[in-house]
C-alpha cells in the first residue's frame, strides 16, 4: 500500500479524453437535459403568442424597417433559421425558436462556468437550477422574440464586467493582465446587446456601473476599466446604426403592477425574496462588491421596466439570472447541510407551499369559472394537461415537504426545480398541442405577405 501511496504522490493521474467528457456531461446535465425540454417543447405549438405573428410575417420579407422592438441583425438571424429549416423539412415555427433556445443554452453553460470561478460550485449549481425552473425563463427561452437573446448577451456583459473588476482590485486570483481581456469581452457582449436593442443597452449598462462605483465610493475602476474597447465598440454601433432599434419612450408607470408581474414570473422563488432580504442583511452579505454588484443588477431591470411605455417587456428578463444567483448563495449552506435543522425547515418549507399553491392554482379552473368566453375556451382545452400538471406539483411538493421535515436539505433545490420543469413539459406539450388547434400561423419564408407595418 505505501507503494501505491508513493507513487500517487509523485505522478499526477491522467485523465483520459472519455474522462473529460464523462465529467463535464455530469457537471452539466441539469442545462443539457433543461436544453432537451427546450427543443422538445419547441416543436409542439405554431407562431401564435403575443409578438410571434407580426415577426414570422417579418421574417417571410425583407424587412427594411421595423415598427415595434427588434432590430434587422435578429429578424435576418430568424430568417436564415427558417430557410434552413424548410430546406431539411422542419417547417417554419420550430427553427424561429433555435435563436431563442441557443442563447439560453449558452448562457447557462457560460453563467455556470463564471459562476463556479468566481463564486462556488455549489452556488453555481443551485443558481443554475433555480434560473432554470424559473416561469419566464423558460417560456422566452422558446419564443421567437428578441427578449431572451438581448437579456443573454447584455447579462453576460455585466457578468464579464463584474469578473474584470474582481481581478483588477484583486479580489479574484487572475493572471497578469487577465482583467483586461474580461473587460474587452463585457464591452463586446454590450455591442452586441446595442445592435438587438438599440440604445436600451447602454440606458441600462451606464446606471447600473455609476451606482456600483459609488457604492464601492470606488468611481476610479470607471477609468481604468478599457474604455477605448468601449469607445470602439461604440464608433461600430454607430456605423451598423441601420441595424438599431429606436429606444423605447419613457413614461413612468406603476411600479407595483412591475411587482405583481414579477411575483407571477419567478413563481414560487418568489416567496423566498423576503427571507433573502433578511438573509443579506443578517450576514453582512451586502458588504461584499460582488452581492452588492449582483443586487444592482437585479434591481435596475426591475426599475427600468416600469418607466418604458410597453411596460414589463424584456427587461425584468435581465434580473432573473442575477437573482439566482443570489438565491444561490442564500440556498447553499442548505445544500450542503451546514445549518440547522430549523433553517432547512423554514426554507423548504417556504418552497414546498409554493408547489402546493402552484397545484392548487393549476385544478382551480376547474372549479372557478375565470375570464370572458376566450379564456373559458382556453382554459376548458387546457383542462387534462392542467390536472396532471396540478398531480405532478402535489406530488413534488409532498416529496420537498418530506425531505424537510428529515432535514435533508440538499435535495430541496433539485426536486423543486425538477417538479417544476416536469410541469413546463406537461404543459408545454401537451398543453400547446391542445391550444394550437386553430391558432397555429404557418409563414413560409418564399412567399409574399403583409408589409413589415402588419398592413
């Protein structure tokens, strides 16, 4: 055995290509089998949700100008998806969504991966899940809109900004001038950002990197951050300026009706806001430049969706994967059963009521009679898949409940998230399947139609 020790001690074990890949499917099989929903569901409903008609009608033209969001880099992104589909027989609807469903893969693959180096791998993960089972997630995930792919690229620049600062005060172990080259990708990503929605990018960007500089009372890092990358991708968007939307006409708006939607499209995770309240403040979590970043991102989203005059669009997107992660290092000592039995208790309990009220809103139809004729209709389509949706829920919840209750408190964010994503897959099947029966909008890519104004 001392032989066997020796040699462990001076040869580094080699792992073999099968290896590697064996380690980063099993690290990664929550986005990859998330990713399979995705294309799954993907395929089951035509081009009839809000933004979905007046795009596929773009798509089978050559726009040349736009009236509502988009820009002509993403409708000539969609429209290069739909000929290849026809081309190998896939029809229209389903390879208008690949933009959508790619940008959320890749964005979950790099969100971990930043994630797990700047952060914790357990954070990483529950973060990962959490951003995953989230209701608006996943439904712009396989929209065709713009909404997704901007909150991606813009998301991934913030998060690229946030790692360049960490290196450059020292705060994240990084190689000579390595936070240089995270700058130059934040500020690519925001170029990217600004040719899918124009101006919005930089409206967003501006605020959020003032307010954390004078919260860190650091506004130094704003000079030494690479800002002739910035300047250059700037002069770029300028020269492109065709392919820019036009931002969006302010107009101040209710800021609780921004609430109650947002309490609609993080449900459940919702109801663990308060508790991450108490958490950051008790723990002195909000001291840290990182939570302190990542709360900024969350909240100016938020702000910004109640000030433009098409309301609650794209930019609530934004504050999902910032609050994931934050819920993720709220979750994490649950996760590895560093605290007491009362703590994983009152969290989980807190998940398994949302399960259970999310079950007992999903069968209510069914007794309740809700909405005018149209809704009705809908809804007494909906009837089957809601019910065993409501079946999958309880069950999930009653399994959280138990796990609870016996303190294991690693399996809490997992069985939430799965339950979860087992009801997207019940109603995103067979739900879209009974609600595409008429609604269904073919567009093929070769033939003439309405004008880019819906004339």
């Amino acid at each position: 055995m001392d032989e066997f020790d020796d040699f462990s001690e001076h040869h580094e074990v080699t792992e073999l290509p099968g290896q590697r890949f064996g380690a980063w499917v099993r690290g990664n099989r929550a986005v990859l089998l998330y990713g399979l929903l995705l294309l799954v569901v993907a395929g089951f409903r035509g081009l009839w949700a809000p933004g979905e008609t007046g795009l596929g009608a773009l798509v089978r033209n050559s726009p040349k100008a736009i009236d509502g969001p988009g820009s002509l880099l993403f409708l000539w992104l969609l429209k290069f998806c739909a000929r290849v589909g026809e081309a190998i027989g896939f029809g229209t609807a389903w390879p208008l969504r690949l933009p959508a469903v790619g940008a959320s893969l890749l964005f979950l693959f790099a969100y971990r991966t930043w994630a797990s180096r700047f952060l914790q791998k357990d954070v990483a993960k529950l973060s990962n899940l959490v951003l995953c089972a989230m209701p608006l997630w996943f439904w712009q995930s396989q929209v065709v809109q713009v909404d997704l792919v901007f909150a991606a690229a813009l998301g991934w620049s913030w998060l690229c900004w946030l790692a360049g600062y960490l290196l450059l005060r020292g705060m994240a172990v990084g190689t000579g001038l390595e936070h240089q080259g995270w700058f130059r990708k934040s500020y690519v990503w925001l170029g990217v950002a600004l040719l899918l929605k124009g101006p919005l990018a930089l409206v967003l960007s501006v605020p959020l990197w003032l307010a954390f500089g004078l919260w860190q009372r650091d506004l130094k890092v704003l000079k030494a951050c690479s800002w002739s990358w910035l300047l250059g991708i700037l002069a770029l968007a300028v020269l492109f300026r065709g392919f820019l939307p036009a931002l969006p006409m302010l107009k101040f708006g209710p800021l609780w009706a921004s609430g109650l939607y947002l309490l609609r499209d993080l449900f459940p995770w919702t109801l663990l806001l308060p508790a991450l309240g108490l958490f950051l403040r008790g723990s002195g979590a909000h001291q840290s430049p990182t939570v302190r970043f990542l709360m900024l991102a969350a909240v100016v989203p938020f702000l910004f969706s109640f000030w433009v005059e098409a309301g609650h669009g794209a930019d609530p997107l934004l504050t999902l994967p910032f609050l994931a992660l934050l819920l993720g290092g709220m979750l994490q000592p649950v996760y590895v059963e560093g605290v007491s039995l009362n703590r994983i208790r009152r969290l989980g309990g807190i998940m398994a009521a949302g399960l259970w009220l999310a079950a007992l809103v999903a069968v209510a139809p069914g007794f309740i009679q809700l909405g005018g004729p149209e809704i009705q209709a809908a809804l007494s389509a909906l009837a089957g898949p809601l019910r065993l949706a409501s079946l999958v829920l309880a069950l999930g919840a009653l399994s959280v409940s138990v796990r609870c209750s016996i303190g294991e408190g690693e399996f809490l964010v997992r069985e939430t998230a799965a339950t979860l994503c087992a009801a997207f897959l019940i109603l995103g099947t067979w739900g879209f399947h009974r609600l595409d029966r008429g609604r269904c909008r073919s567009f093929p890519v070769g033939d003439a139609g309405p004008s880019s104004t819906g004339k």
